[in-house]
C-alpha cells in the first residue's frame, strides 16, 4: 500500500501534489501506476434491516476504499454511489463486482438502486452457502459486520460471480405474493395444529375419521356443533345436510360422539373449539384471496415462453404461477435435470436411526429430499395427481412404475419430476404442450439411425462366416445371418380409449421371456455369448452389422438395455412397447394378442396356446 493510498479521499490531491512539488515524482508515479494495473475491483455488502455495511478490496486483496455504512434511505444510498463514482475515476479501467449476501427481502431496494447508476457494475446476489465458507475460511474466530462483507468482497474479486438477471417490476410482484401465500399456508398448518391440539381432548375421535380438519365439511360441522356432546343432540339426517358430508362419514361420526371419550368439557369448551376453527377458516380463505392475486399478476408478465407452463394438462394457472414465480428466468436452468434439482424432486439415501418398530433403516433406503421450495412441491404434488389422469406421458410413467412394484407415492413423485423436465421444454421453446412429442422425437432418432449408412466389413480371406477369429482354432461355424430381419408381426391396431380394459402388467410380464421375443423377431440367433449374459445388435434400432454388440439382454431376469445415445432399458414389457413405438396399454394389449397370453389371472386362456 502506498503512502497516499492510507490518507482520506480528499486528502490524496492535495498529497500527491505536495510529493511532486518535493521533489518525490517517484511516490506519485507508483499511485498511478498502481491505479493502472488494478484489473477488478471487488464490493462485498453484507445487508440488514436498517443499513448494510460495504468493502471495497482491490485485486490484490487490499483495501480500495475505507469500509462505510449504507442507511436504509436516500441519504445513505447517495453516499455509496459517491463512493462508486470515485472509485470509477480512480481505477477506470477495473471491472466492478459487487456481490450482496441477501438475508431476507433487505436486498432487494439496494440491488435496484445499483441496477439504476449509470456505471457499469456486475451485481450478483445470494450463494449463502459459498458467502459463509469464505467467511470460515478466513475469519474462523469473528463473526461481525465488517468481516461478512469483507469476504463477501473477497468472494466477489476472486471468484467473480456471474451477474444476477435483472428482474422486472412484475416478477418482483408475482414472486412477492408467492412469498405471502407461502407464509399463509404455513400459518393455516399452524392453525390446523391447534384446532387438532384441542379436539384431541375435546373430541379425538374425529380426527380419525376426518383425515383433513380443513375440510370445507368439518369447517361447517365444527362451527355448529363444537362439542360431541351437541352432535349427538342432532340426528343423523341434519348431519347428513351439511355440504360435502358424505352419509357414512355423517354415520361414523353420529356414533363415536355417543361414546366419545374425550376428557375435555364444560361451558368454556365449546368457544375455545369456535375460535380454533374461526382461525382456521380465516387463514384458508385467506390463501384462496392470496391465489386469486397470485393469478393475477401471472397473467400481468410481460410474453415470454413461461405462458406455456399452463399449457401442460395437470398444471393449473395457480401452480403454473407459483413454479413460475420460483424459476424468475428458464435461462437459469441449462438442463431439465438442474430444474429438478432446484426443486429438490429426486430421491436420496435415508439410513440414519430406526424406523417406529425399532428396527434399524435397511442400507439403500431412499427418501424424497427435504431441499426445494415448500410452496412449488405442495402444488406440484397435487398437480402429478391430476396429470396421472389427464397427461398421457405422465400417466404412462405412472403405470410403469406401478406395474414394476414401485410404491404410490414414489411413483408420484417421478411423476412429479416428469413434470418439471416438461415444464422445462414448453418453457425454454416457447411452445405449448404436444403430448406426441416424446414419440415423434423417438421416430426422428430412428429414421435418423436407420438413414445413417453402415460401413460394410470386408471379410477375411477364406472365411466368410461369422464365429473365426484369427489366431484362434477353428470351432463350429455359425452361418452368417442375413443383413436385415423384419419381425413377423402384424400390423398394429390403436386400441380405442372408449373401450379400455384392465391389464395386468405384472402378470402379463412372468407370461414371456425375452428369450421367446427376441427369438420372435429374429435376433435370439444373432446375440453372443453363453449363459444368460448375451450381446449383440440393437434390434430396436435396426442394426444390420451382424458383429454389432450395442444391445445387452439377460435371458434369467428378462431384462435388456440399449446403448445407443437413446437407448432405453427395461423389462420384457418395455422392450415391447419401444420395439412397436406404442403406449403402455396399446403396447401390452399388442404383445398379449401376439403371443396369446391372458392380461389379467381370471381370464381363462385360449385352447392351443403356448
């Protein structure tokens, strides 16, 4: 640090000049050529409620300026744009980094204010985790002020983050009430709470038989009648008319408030019960106003390709928006892959303590990952509940799963991750949802691979069949199969939608081997190798080179997998549904009707199959 470098601002003129004026030209020329050679500039602002402390670090990790205080208000922003401007005339030819540590909303005022000067600035904001390693790293024994935004500074110089994208006034709005309706949901599950704290003493037995307290119906039922002892005054017929009430809940709860055995009683009951579910009631409809504004501003974005997130059936307007408030910009996402991430819908390892038996958690047990936004999954998992009947792609993957043995609400949740990648290409193309698009881009590849000419080998001399290799002894010759193999099968016939019946996959698979198929089709004979293991051509891609060795089947497990760059993998079923390029259903109908098998244990066999 040089000596002028030490002194206030106003100061360094007026020193320098008096160095020249003495004769020292040397001191004055190595400030200057200091200011040269400093290339970026690093501002480090760790935010608060009421100010956020900034330092200013050179490229060299000394101080470009003193640290100051920026106030919550003009004065203090003022301030710290005088401070920018000068450091701009001193150093003019350093890149400026300013990196803010966003502890709540507190950032937010300050990062539009920068966005507004008229100086070039790269502002990026967040990464809590990364802005308290440095701080461990550096700093491990204080934790102040001056230290958070000094190595937030330091992180923002040496790192040099990627600017955050500048967010328009109505996504701020939409992402606004998407953090109110957040915190209203959790205040109705507070509220939830505490109306069942008090009937588990008022009225236990109702919990049991009414799985969801905010039920439009209990809200009703509770209001008047608070006490068990008052529905069992009411015949069943008046519960019966309460809205919603279906005839066997209105006779299950009729008879446990006969016998209830709640220990809690008396003339301060029942207003205690009434205040509980007027809370309740008040925070529910206060989320409905809250989606009601949330739609709102949804529809008030400027166009971009977030429009046709609504355009996937499952997905209504209110989830659309609140997915949509979350991402801000699909150019923060390079893959599909990273919009599950984000969100946090994938599974992972779960071993740690003991289930409620004792016992302890088996290794390899997997769990939904508790990362991602809260509001985002509760939307998200009640729209995979609409798109397993109404998204074909989603409800073929459901009944996949289910068919494999998976577990209902794991199945669930990939069909919550096959949402997000869809979300993900409407998005990024700007181009509604075409339920065919999965299947047309498996035809592309195959047209594609099958345009693609095969080099042709050249034999060897004298040995034109396959199974010789050279320096190897001479065993049986196996003829070289032809070139192509069509599989005899019959043309296939798209099962009407009207006139469905039930399947089952499972019992359908253990009915054929793959060994059966792939000796169907021709290719069982083409497969290298001995025991179960086989390799060989991909007869889904139509693979003509007889030494090709890009297909793998399991003839004990009936399994295979494909290795081409779009390739699939699976069971017997799956196999046959990629080698016909058909639905599950239309698939499983097709492999039944060609290899006479019964879809389901009660169907009695044809006479004459195998």
């Amino acid at each position: 640090m040089t000596y002028t470098e030490v002194l206030p601002e106003e100061s360094r003129g007026f020193a320098m000049s008096f160095f020249q004026s003495r004769g020292f030209e040397d001191i004055a020329m190595n400030t200057k050529s200091r200011s040269a050679t400093i290339s970026h500039i690093g501002v480090g602002v760790d935010t608060a409620r009421y100010g956020h402390r900034v330092t200013f670090l050179r490229d060299d990790r000394q101080r470009a300026a003193p640290p100051m205080t920026v106030t919550e208000n003009q004065n203090g922003y003022q301030q710290f744009r005088k401070q920018l401007e000068t450091l701009h005339r001193k150093y003019p030819s350093a890149e400026f980094h300013i990196h803010i540590d966003a502890a709540g909303q507190y950032a937010s005022n300050l990062q539009r204010f920068l966005q507004s000067l008229e100086l070039t600035l790269h502002i990026s904001v967040g990464e809590p985790k990364r802005n308290k390693d440095y701080h461990k790293a550096f700093f491990p024994k204080r934790t102040s002020d001056d230290t958070e935004s000094q190595a937030m500074a330091r992180f923002a110089v040496v790192e040099q983050p990627r600017p955050t994208p500048v967010t328009t006034k109505e996504f701020l709005v939409l992402c606004e009430i998407a953090s109110r309706l957040q915190a209203q949901i959790k205040d109705c599950t507070r509220a939830k709470n505490r109306l069942h704290n008090v009937l588990a003493r008022v009225f236990p037995e109702l919990a049991t038989i009414a799985r969801n307290l905010g039920a439009a119906w209990v809200i009703t039922l509770l209001k008047k009648y608070p006490t068990p002892q008052q529905i069992a005054q009411e015949s069943l017929q008046t519960l019966s008319d309460i809205p919603y009430m279906k005839p066997d809940k209105a006779e299950q709860i009729h008879v446990a408030a006969q016998c209830s055995v709640g220990s809690l009683n008396g003339p301060a009951v029942e207003p205690l019960v009434i205040h509980c579910v007027q809370q309740l009631a008040q925070c529910l409809a206060a989320v409905k106003q809250l989606e009601k504004l949330l739609i709102q501003a949804y529809h008030a974005l400027p166009p971009s390709g977030h429009i046709q997130v609504a355009t996937i059936p499952g997905i209504g307007e209110v989830t659309a928006a609140v997915i949509v408030a979350k991402m801000i910009s699909i150019d923060r996402f390079e893959t599909a892959c990273n919009v599950v991430g984000y969100f946090g819908v994938f599974p992972q390892e779960n071993t740690s303590g003991v289930d409620r038996n004792g016992e302890p958690i088996p290794p390899g047990t997997m769990h939904m990952s508790p990362k991602g936004s809260d509001l985002v999954r509760r939307y998200l998992w009640n729209a995979a509940k609409s798109a397993i009947q109404h998204n074909r792609p989603v409800r073929d993957l459901y009944a996949r799963l289910i068919a494999k043995g998976t577990r209902g609400d794991v199945a669930l949740g990939h069909c919550m991750a096959k949402l997000l990648r869809q979300i993900f290409g409407v998005w990024s193309t700007n181009k509604p949802f075409d339920e065919n698009y999965e299947r047309t881009r498996k035809e592309q590849r195959a047209q594609s691979a099958n345009m693609t000419p095969t080099p042709i080998e050249q034999p060897e001399p004298e040995k034109t069949a396959a199974g010789h290799k050279r320096h190897m002894p001479q065993k049986k010759v196996v003829t070289a199969a032809k070139s192509s193999v069509q599989p005899p099968c019959e043309p296939v016939k798209q099962v009407s939608n009207g006139h469905r019946g039930s399947i089952d996959y499972a019992y359908l698979r253990q009915q054929v081997t793959m060994e059966r198929v792939l000796s169907h089709i021709g290719f069982l004979d083409r497969m290298r190798g001995k025991g179960p293991e086989r390799r060989g051509p991909c007869p889904l891609h139509g693979s003509d080179s007889a030494k090709g060795r890009s297909f793998s089947v399991n003839l004990r497990k009936n399994v295979y997998k494909c290795f081409h760059p779009d390739g699939s993998q699976g069971n017997v079923l799956d196999f046959w549904q990629s080698l016909q390029n058909l639905p599950l259903y239309d698939a499983a109908k097709h492999l039944a009707n060609t290899f006479h098998l019964a879809t389901k244990p009660e169907q009695k066999r044809e006479e004459g199959s195998p």
